[in-house]
C-alpha cells in the first residue's frame, strides 16, 4: 500500500492516563490520515499502517498501529 502524505501534515499521538490516545492533527494531517485509513479498507486482511516519529509522527509521540481484521 502506498502511503501519501499531503504537504505540511502534522500529526502527534499520545497516550494519556494510561487508556486514553489522543491524536492530534492539522488539516494537512487530518486529511492524510483520512485517505490512508480508507486505503487500508480496501487492503487483506492483517494489513497495517504503523505510525511512529521517525517516519510520520511528531517527535516524542507514541507508536500507532491501525490493523485491518475483516
């Protein structure tokens, strides 16, 4: 799956009291994430997208992964 980022994308995720990820994103972010997590629906099953700071996310985030299971 080929991922595409639109210019100037900003995205931070954080796990916050233990349970709770915040992700934040600008527009540029927001619409990113969006075209990638409709991609991923079209992909098998245990496809995946893995998000951390060294190739998406700001510096100091958490890892995000986002699974296809059905």
């Amino acid at each position: 799956m080929e991922i595409k980022w639109q210019d100037g994308f900003t995205i931070k995720v954080n796990v916050e009291n233990e349970n709770q990820v915040v992700i934040s994103a600008n527009k540029a972010g927001l619409l990113s994430l969006a075209t990638q997590l409709k991609d991923l629906a079209d992909e098998d099953k245990g496809s995946h997208i893995h998000y951390d700071e060294y190739n998406s996310l700001e510096e100091g985030s958490s890892e995000l992964i986002i699974e296809k299971i059905g």
